[in-house]
C-alpha cells in the first residue's frame, strides 16, 4: 500500500526544442545546462521540493538518456524517497495499446495509474524548460481555498507581447471566462505560464473524454483547458509576481543566462531560503592565473582561466587560455577556447574547442525585434583555428 | 567479485600542532585545498580502488567528521554491505580510557576487522592529500610477497616528526626511522598509509596489545624490519603531508602550480566531497583576481593574489587578499588588507582592517572571530 499523496507533480519534458538547434540534437530541453552549473530542469526540480511536493513524475519522450542519467534516482534533489520521490516516466507499452505521448494532456492520461496510485487529490502539471523560483504550496493553497477545478499561474506580461502567449481573460476576482491561444488583439495581459493545478478527479474525467475525441491533439492549452471552460468548470487565475523565463530560444537562453550576472533582474540563485539543486560534477575549486582578468562574470568550479572574461557565464571544467577574449557569452562544461580566441555574444555548447585566433559572434549593441543574433557553437564541435562563426549563426562544424 | 581490501582510518592526529585549526575538529575534518576536507582525499582514493569497507577511528572533536561524513553517500559509501563506520572512543565496554596510540585503538576495532570478507587491510591516518590507487598498491604487495607495504614518497623533512625509509632496488625496506630536525635533503619518507594482510594485522595487533604496546610504528614495523618481509611502495606525483600549521600552509600554497592541480585532480580517478550546492561564483566588476584557487560560492569584489577561497568567501570592495587560505564563510570587508594569513571558518575582517604574518609565519585566525 502506497501513502496517499495530497498533490503529485507532473512535469512535461518531453518537448524537443527545435529552436534550440544544435543544442538539442542529441539531449531534451530541460538538460540543456544553464547557470554556470545547472541544468534547466533544475529550477522546476527545485521548486517541487521547495513547495514540499516530494513525489514527482517526469514524462521523457524525446533523447531521454541524458535526463534520465541525470535525474537518477533523484538524490540531488532530495528526491530519492522511500516512499515517493523521483520517477521517470517514458512512454510504454501497455496490453492494449502501446504509443507515443501525443501531446501533453495525453502524456498525463497514459500516466492515469502512476497519478491514482498515490491517490493524489491534486494534480501540479509543469514544464521543464522554465527558469523561475515559484512555491507551488501557495498556488495550491488558493486552488483548494477558491474550490477551483483547475488554478492556472500567470504572469503579467507587456501589452506588446501578449500576442505570442496563452492568454487567460479574467473577471476580477481572477475567475477565467476566456483563454486565448496566441491572440491577434489580447483582451488581457495575463499569460499562461504552462504551471496547472487540477483537482485530479476533474482532469481524470476530462482527460479520458479528450481520448475518446479522435480529432483532439491532446493538449492541455488547445483541449483541456478550452473544454473544461465550456462544460462551466471553475478555473481561477494564480497570479506569478517574480522573475520567469521561457528559453526556448538561443536569444532567450542567452538573456535569462544574462540575467544572472544583472542583480536587479530578479532571478537571485544566492537565496539560501530557495536553494536550486543540481547534480554535482566532482570538480576541484577553479583556479585564476596570472593572465586572466575578469569583469562581472560567474565562474563554475573546475575552470582554468587564463585570459580576459567580462559579462560571461563560465560553466564547469572550462578552459580559457591566455590572450582569449570572451565578452558577453555563455561557456558551456568542459569547452576549450584556446589562445587569442574571441567570443562576443555567443553560446559555445558542452565538450566544444574554439580554436587559437578562431573569433565567434559579434559585438552587438541591441536586440533586433526581440531577438538577439547570437552565434552558437554546437556541443563537441571544433571551431578550427583562425576560423570565423558569423553573428547568428549555427556552427555545427559540418556534423 | 569479492572484497579484496578493507580500510581502517585514524581521523586524529597531530591536532596540538595544528594549533588553532583544530579546536574545533579532527585533523581528517581540516578543510583544505578550497572546498575538501583531509578525509575526502584518502576516502576518494579508496573508493576509486573498489575499497567500500572503511572504519574511521575517532578520538575527539569528531562531531565536525560525522556531520562531514553523513552516511557517506557523496563518496558513494551508503552501502547494504560495508560502507563507512565511525567509532568513536569507548566502543569497547573494557575500555576504561581513550586509546594511547594505533595499536590500542586497532585492538578496540578487531572484531570489525575479522568480520570483513576481505584479505588485505589499508591502515592509513587521514592528513594525506594524494591521488593513489590502491589497487596498484596490492598488486605490487603481492608480488613482492610482502608483510606489509609501506607507502611513501620523496620529500624532505621539514617541521614536524617523519618516518625515514631505507630500502634496497626490490623495495625491501632496511631501515626505518623517525627524524625530527628539519633537513632539506630528499628522503623517502612515510605517508603513514600501509597494507597489510588481514590474518597478520589482526595477530600483531593482539600480540603487542597483550604487552601493552602502543605505538604501530615503533612496536611493530621498527622490529618486524629485521625479517626482510617490510616493502616501500613510492606514490610518485605529489603528496601533501598536513601536520602543522607550516605544513599545512605550505602544502596548500603548492596547489597554486598547474603540476600539483594535475597530479591531485586531473588523474580519472575524482575527488568527492560533501555536496553543499553553492551557486558559482560572481566576479564583481572592479575585481583583480591572480593567481588564485577559488571554491564556488564566493563574491569577489576586490583584490586576491596567491590565495586560497573556500565556498562562499566575500572579498568586499577594495579589500586586498594577498597569499592568504580564507576559509568557508569568510569576509574580507571594504579596504581591509590581508597577507599571509589562514582564517578559519566564518571569520569576517571589518572594514580597513590590516593583517598581516609571514610567509614562514602565516597568522592563523579561529573560527567565528570577528577582527
């Protein structure tokens, strides 16, 4: 017999990021590294166990090797439970049937079981390529005071921007009458973050009538939600004040990874009260040579620095040789950027060599329509010596 | 795959030498190299050489190791079978005071011993920073044929009490013994790491303990010399002895060379320590960092030179840190100046306030001290 569970979360990371390009080629979104030494996943993670959620399922579909090595068996989280804890949950087969996750709310109804089984009242439904700090406790906290079937959070996003999120319409007590997909002309400016509480019986019932309907996609923001507002269920609005990031975009990666050397940009990973957990790479102190010369910039443990780093994001076990200039750019682990090679506003991916005198990106003053023209180095990629990666660009080195 | 080798650690040792470092701690539990303890040296070590078994002796001051140590898991040593044990004294009933010496406090732990399924027992003190593997060790003790292995390597001896070794091409030990005064010339000298055969530990360890001896060294390998069975096994590569307060900041200063980082921490075999999840660590921008070993954790504002930062460490605008070990938790407020110190734990230096000792002289700071 399992110990009931108040609330199980479930936690989407299945989702592929073509966006990402070569980034994602052989890992999921949410173990793409981030932070110096995180991964992106570890903020979803964190903010579980945080919110003393401590049975949590994480649905892989997509390259699931990587995350499901690095999630293990959940211990850096604290997650590795008697009774609860960590599960990965990949798609399988079952004495009827045996498919694929079609879409989000059809990757929880294959999961039904694993949900029943702790008879969990309250379902937490989250995504794993968000970088925030959010206590799911207090969400759930006004989901049960307001006896809503579903609480969906938002963020109050500029009027501008609005048309490229979900938005929630809502009356003034935070009731939702209306959501809308990506609206032309946005009535509000209340967008959906991807984080769902339901009442488990509720979307049991919903997620077993949207299978039935063979034209559905099986998504949660095109099906559930729409058709949960229809039948008149009460869906309430949670509102999310705080710093929040989708990245799934080389531009927004860089920026939210920006935003951690920007103290007033929010996204504190000093908070001792609101720890982020991640797995532990073994690696001895950095170490600073006599060359190097370093301006507000993060360093992770295992580096050599011997050149010049200025607004940048050193990951794990990086090397940085003497007369290397690195300026506005994230370092992924283990990379190498040898003599008299310049980084500007670029990604350079896990395992990569920047060669001597090789010059990656460009300096660049502004975002155009949003949009920063990082270039990005794919992981274990060689950029030969003297070569030249363009603003924007993919290099994959001909992989 | 059976056990081959078990482990029998002292966690104390040297503790009046080390002065002020120690109050608080165990030798094992002396933080060292930025984010290690001396311990996670020689548990990493023997973890890395398949050896799970492993009983740490303590004698005081041990809350700091059981709260370093846990149930061992970030050395990968919470195990069904094995894994760590930590006794501290009195764990016999007989035993009416803390044990003298190595052979009392083995005598205590018998029983342990001759419960492990493995043939051979590492005996080691933990004030050893080194990357060796054990399982070359016990090859070259097999094939030597010998009673007992003693590790060591080239150095000389400098402050503090050594075991000296002679011993022929074959590594055959001829003699062994202690030298006190300080003398630049290279000898082999003793790590106090040695591997013996379980079956024979167990009878010299009864055996001198029946005549009330104390000392492992003098007791036991100083005579069983004469029967031509004692073998050296020379760890190449650098090996941090930490034994006093000159030692311990000599030893931590070489971490500065590449060479010393690469024999220590760039070999396969990692290092672990107790997982702490600091954040990384922020360089500020009017920071001038060189030549420096930094943990994750830190805030660097100011100026650091030929140091040593534990995890989180501040260095405050316009403070200047020069060949100093600052520990976890550290602040060096707004124009302070610091040269040639080691603070411990948690030790804050208040805003333009100079300190300063002597490269063969480093000041020591207590935990928790505010300047």
């Amino acid at each position: 017999m399992l110990t009931k569970k108040e609330c199980v979360a479930m936690l989407l990371a299945g989702g592929q990021g073509t966006r990402l390009g070569a980034l994602t080629e052989n890992v999921a979104k949410p173990a793409v590294p981030f932070g110096g030494k995180y991964r992106i996943i570890d903020f979803t993670l964190s903010n579980t166990i945080n919110s003393g959620i401590d049975t949590i399922g994480v649905l892989t579909q997509y390259q699931p090797f990587e995350l499901n090595q690095y999630i293990g068996n959940g211990q850096p989280w604290d997650l590795d439970r008697l009774d609860g804890g960590a599960f990965v949950l990949p798609p399988y087969q079952k004495a009827k049937s045996g498919e694929w996750y079609k879409g989000t709310a059809n990757a929880i109804y294959q999961n039904i079981d694993f949900i029943d089984r702790y008879k969990a009242e309250y379902v937490l439904i989250l995504s794993g390529d968000h970088i925030y700090k959010m206590n799911y406790a207090k969400m759930l906290s006004a989901h049960k005071a307001k006896k809503a079937s579903c609480t969906i959070a938002v963020l109050d996003v500029p009027l501008e921007n609005a048309s490229r999120f979900g938005i929630m319409n809502t009356k003034p007590n935070g009731t939702i009458y209306e959501f809308e997909e990506k609206p032309k002309n946005p009535k509000s400016t209340k967008a959906s973050m991807g984080i769902y509480i339901f009442t488990w019986e509720k979307l049991k019932k919903f997620l077993i009538e949207d299978e039935k309907n063979k034209e559905s996609s099986n998504d949660f923001g095109k099906n559930i939600i729409p058709n949960m507002l229809n039948a008149g269920e009460l869906m309430m609005s949670f509102d999310f004040r705080g710093y929040w990031k989708d990245v799934g975009t080389i531009s927004s990666l860089w920026e939210a990874n920006m935003d951690i050397l920007d103290s007033q940009s929010g996204i504190n990973l000093a908070d001792r009260d609101w720890k982020i957990y991640a797995r532990n790479a073994a690696e001895p102190p950095h170490f600073i040579g006599d060359f190097a010369q370093i301006k507000n910039s993060i360093i992770s443990e295992g580096c050599n620095i011997n050149g010049t780093v200025v607004n940048s994001v050193i990951f794990t076990g990086v090397d940085v040789e003497r007369g290397a200039f690195i300026k506005d750019s994230i370092v992924m682990p283990n990379s190498k950027i040898l003599r008299g090679a310049e980084l500007n506003h670029s990604i350079v991916g896990w395992g990569a060599t920047v060669g001597e005198g090789a010059r990656v990106g460009e300096a660049l003053s502004q975002a155009v329509n949003g949009e920063w023209d990082i270039a990005t180095v794919g992981p274990e990629v060689e950029v030969k010596p003297g070569e030249k990666v363009k603003a924007g660009a993919m290099f994959t080195g001909g992989k | 795959m059976k056990e081959k080798m078990m482990a029998v650690l002292f966690a104390s040792g040297n503790e009046s030498k080390l002065n002020e470092l120690t109050i608080h701690r165990t030798t094992a539990s002396l933080p060292f190299g930025g984010r290690y303890r001396l311990i996670d040296f020689t548990l990493s070590n023997l973890v890395n050489s398949g050896v799970t078994r492993i009983g740490i002796i303590t004698r005081s001051n041990y809350s700091s190791l059981m709260d370093h140590i846990r149930m061992g898991r970030d050395w990968d040593l919470n195990r069904k079978n094995g894994g760590i044990a930590v006794f501290p004294p009195f764990v016999l009933n007989t035993s009416r005071e803390v044990y003298k010496g190595k052979i009392d406090a083995l005598y205590t732990v018998l029983e342990y011993i001759n419960r492990s399924p493995a043939d051979y027992v590492i005996v080691s003190n933990c004030n050893i920073a080194a990357n060796i593997d054990f399982t070359d060790v016990l090859e070259k003790h097999q094939k030597t044929g010998a009673d007992v292995t003693v590790l060591c390597h080239t150095g000389s001896v400098t402050s503090s009490r050594r075991l000296v070794i002679t011993k022929d091409k074959a590594g055959k030990i001829g003699d062994l013994c202690f030298m006190e005064n300080s003398n630049p010339e290279q000898k082999l000298i003793g790590l106090n790491i040695y591997l013996i055969g379980k079956e024979l530990l167990v009878s010299y360890v009864q055996e001198a303990f029946a005549r009330g001896l104390v000392d492992f060294e003098k007791d036991i390998l100083f005579k069983e010399v004469a029967g031509g069975k004692i073998f050296a096994y020379e760890v190449k590569g650098s090996a941090a002895i930490v034994d006093d307060v000159k030692t311990y900041y000599n030893e931590s200063m070489k971490l500065l060379t590449s060479e010393a980082r690469a024999e220590l921490f760039e070999k396969e075999s990692k290092i672990y320590t107790k997982v702490k999840d600091s954040i990384p660590t922020t360089y500020g921008s009017n920071c001038v960092v060189k030549n420096s070993l930094i943990a994750d954790g830190c805030q660097i504002n100011g100026t650091v030179e030929n140091s040593i930062l534990f995890r989180n460490v501040k260095i405050k605008e316009g403070a200047v840190v020069k060949d100093s070990i600052i520990m976890e938790d550290g602040t060096i407020s707004e124009n302070a100046t610091l040269a040639y110190a080691i603070t411990d734990k948690s030790v804050t230096l208040s805003a333009g306030r100079q300190m300063a000792g002597f490269s063969t002289y480093p000041i020591v700071v207590v935990k928790n001290k505010v300047i």
